[in-house]
C-alpha cells in the first residue's frame, strides 16, 4: 500500500495546516487539518481491507523458445468474488534477464459466474517477453492494483503462482546429412559418413540362395571378387554418445598465461552448450538415439520424452542415494533421447545445465575403480561419439581417455582452456581434438571436425 500522488498532498497539506494552527491556536484549521489527514488515512485502510479475489492463468506461446527468440505470455484473470472489480491495473513480475511491461490497466471485470469463465468476469491480456541467454527464468506472480474511490491510496497483491519460462540454447542447423569424420594413421581413414536411421550395417558376407538382390554390396563384391551382400540385421536406431563438461574447473588457464581467471569460463561453457545441442540435434534429426554422458556431477534428469524405451539410469536415479553425484563416465547412468520428442526434452534439460565444482569420489573402492567405473553406465558397444571439452581435470581426462575403446569414431572439440597435458593424452589416445574457442561458430567447428586431413579432396 502507498499513497497516491493525490494521497501525498492530502498528507503534507494536512501535516503543514496541522503545525501552523498548532502554532498559532487555530482551531478551525485544526479542523482542516485533522479531514486532509485522516481522508488519506482512511483510504490507505479501505485498500487493505478490500482485497481482491481473483484466479491468474499463466500460459506461453510457444512454451519454450531458443535464446533471443521472443514468446507471447498471455494472462487470463478471472474475477471470482459476487461484487464487479473496476479500477485495477496489473504488472508481471519476473527474475532475472526478463523484463515484463510496466503496470497497465485492466477493464472492468463482472461479478463472478457459476461454470467457466464468461468474457464478461475474465480478462485475458498478453505481452511479449525475450531472453537473451538460455535459462529458466520465473515468472509471476501478477501484481493486481487498485486505488480507493477518492483516488488517495493505491494497494498491490500478488496473485497467481510463478511459472517456469523455458530458453534453450541456440542450434544451428549444420550443414549436409552427414559429416565425415577421420582419424589420420598413415593411410588409414575410419569415416562416419551418413547419419541417416536407415543405414545398414556394413559387414558384409556371402552371397546365399534366396538373399534378396538389392542387398548386394558391390563394392565388397568386387573387393572380394565374388558377391557379397550386407548383413540382414538393420539398424533402426542407431546410436550416437554426446560427452559434455560441466565441471567448473580443471587446469587453470592463469597457469598457462591465458587471459581468463581460474575456474568457471562462462563464455566458453555458453558456446559448449550450444554446439552440444546443435550437434544432439544434427544426430536426432538423422535418426540416432543419443545419449548423453555429463562430465561432472549429473544434473540431467530422467524424463517421460527422453526416450520411447526405459533408457539408461530411469530406474535408478531415484533410488540410489549416491545418484547425481558422481557424473556420467563414474557411475551414474546417462539418458537416452531418441525421436521429436527427445529433441525437446533434450534442449530443455540443457536449458537449466550449470558448472559445478567436480564430483568428488564417492568412497575408496570406487576411486580405486577409476576408469572402470564408468562402464556400469555406458554399454559396450563401439559408438560415434563425440565430447565438448571445456576445462576438464586430470581425473575426467582418464575417463574420457579410456572411453576411446568405446567410440568408433572419436571427435573431441577442445576449447582453449584446455590444458595442454590433456590435449596431449587425448591424441595419443586416438581422439581426433578439434580446436574450439568462444567465438568460434558453431558450424565452424562442425566443418573443420569433418575435414579429412589425409584427403584434402574430402574438404568442404
């Protein structure tokens, strides 16, 4: 509650009347003096007692959007008391990086109905609202107010719930249906070429009576000199692994005399997150099922629209006490996102992902597992994978150095504020690093990640 503009001057001319016919025994000004202040007074208290009853309904369109996109947050206030409610103005209220409109009024609402909501007890209001970084930002509750019939005093209640306002982070719509990915050992090349949820194996055997003719694989045939035909198994979902670093620390770049303080890099943890969700998308889009391993403690959480099967670690997390503490490559089981649905889940858990300090071993006997330990939640099966690396300690490095053995191919985009020690371990392991800064595009490291450097002719 506050005093108008009108109120204030009630107030002061009041108080000033108040101390002069004081002064001077006055009487009949006291009199003056005593209406000016008590008017005020009393309208402060009818604000208070008349409080209104109304119900908010919060809905956003769309429900999330990506950074720097604006959405539409539309508001229905619903009268709810017998008596019409005239003279109100609203405001949102919200945290953060989003800004709502400054109060504005609202046209008289009708007494409450029995039923739904009629045009005339309901009014519906909308505003635009953008954020520019990814997050998840609260929003609400709606401040209703109204002022006395005198106009002296002006009262404000929240009313409604606050709502989540989802920002997923930029994706950037990488170029081809697929990438070639190479690991130069002499004139050896291992390429992913297609990401496409019709690919077929391509182990290929003998020819046999009754194999259909369009399984013929021509270029084993001809290798081979007699015919060969793909494999019957068919792969319809394949698989992809997505490592990202969330940990907020590993060799200090104050050490290697870069221009950064020790530990978080918001900037290159910002870029991380976008060319994860690009990537996760580029591959869902294809038709794999990815899975998604965080390097630190776990914050992702099991959805119903992560995965049509019971993916990794939604059994789990709930009941094992120590769960989201040790992170994806020491214990915890990743999620699986798979379909339209898991591109959506996916980009709002990454939405809400922070940097938090590295996980700390859980008890000896599994600081003595060590890389092993990441097995119990990564199957076994030699899978494209790729990590976004952004300052990893020397622990996680082993980890994702013995993830090698799992990965067919190994694509790491390291940001420069990895430490060079690590950059070297995971060369020697058979990861093909890809140089990434914070102002790097996007598409950019894409593109240079599917360079062959044994083959300029396969540049693009």
């Amino acid at each position: 509650m506050r005093p108008t503009l009108r109120g204030g001057l009630f107030l002061a001319t009041g108080a000033a009347l108040f101390v002069g016919a004081w002064s001077y025994d006055q009487r009949d000004l006291l009199f003056v003096a005593g209406v000016l202040l008590l008017v005020p007074l009393a309208s402060l208290g009818y604000v208070l007692v008349h409080p209104v009853r109304v119900a908010v309904t919060r809905t956003f369109r769309p429900a999330s959007v990506s950074a720097g996109l604006t959405a539409t947050v539309t508001l229905q206030i619903r009268n709810l008391s017998a008596v019409p409610l005239s003279g109100l103005r609203w405001r949102d209220t919200a945290v953060g990086g989003v800004v709502p409109p400054a109060g504005q009024p609202m046209r008289r609402l009708g007494s409450a109905r029995p039923g739904r909501p009629t045009p005339t007890d309901t009014a519906v209001v909308s505003y635009p609202v953008r954020a520019a970084r990814r997050g998840s930002y609260p929003i609400g509750p709606v401040l209703l107010g109204r002022v006395d019939p005198f106009g002296l005093a002006y009262g404000e209640w929240p009313v409604g719930t606050p709502h989540d306002f989802t920002v997923t982070p930029r994706v950037t719509p990488l170029p081809g249906g697929g990438v070639s990915i190479s690991r130069g050992e002499g004139s050896r090349h291992e390429r992913l070429r297609h990401l496409n949820n019709d690919s077929d194996e391509l182990i290929a055997r003998e020819y046999r009576p009754g194999d259909p003719l369009r399984r013929v694989n021509w270029p084993a045939t001809a290798r081979h000199g007699e015919i060969m035909v793909r494999q019957e198994e068919q792969r319809s979902h394949p698989e992809a692994r997505v490592l990202l670093d969330t940990t907020r620390g590993g060799i200090g770049p104050v050490e290697r005399g870069g221009p950064h303080g020790r530990g978080g890099h918001r900037a290159e943890f910002e870029r991380a997150i976008e060319l994860t969700a690009s990537i996760a998308v580029h591959l869902l889009e294809g038709g794999f099922r990815v899975e998604m391993v965080e390097i630190g403690p776990a914050q992702l959480v099991p959805s119903p629209l992560a995965s049509a099967r019971p993916g990794p670690g939604q059994s789990s997390l709930g009941a094992d006490p120590d769960a989201g503490r040790r992170g994806g490559l020491r214990g915890d089981e990743q999620l699986s996102f798979t379909g339209p649905e898991g591109t959506r889940a996916l980009l709002d858990a990454l939405a809400r992902l922070e940097q938090r300090d590295p996980a700390a071993p859980i008890d000896a006997a599994s600081e003595l597992a060590g890389p092993r330990n990441h097995r119990a939640g990564i199957s076994g099966a030699q899978i494209p994978t790729f990590a976004v690396l952004v300052n990893t300690g020397a622990r996680d490095t082993s980890d994702v150095v013995t993830l090698r053995s799992l990965c067919q191919p190994a694509v790491a985009f390291v940001f420069d504020t990895m430490g060079a020690a690590a950059l070297d371990r995971l060369g020697e392991a058979g990861w093909q690093c890809v140089p990434t800064t914070a102002l790097t595009s996007v598409e950019a490291a894409w593109q240079l990640a599917g360079q062959d450097r044994g083959d300029p002719s396969d540049q693009n």
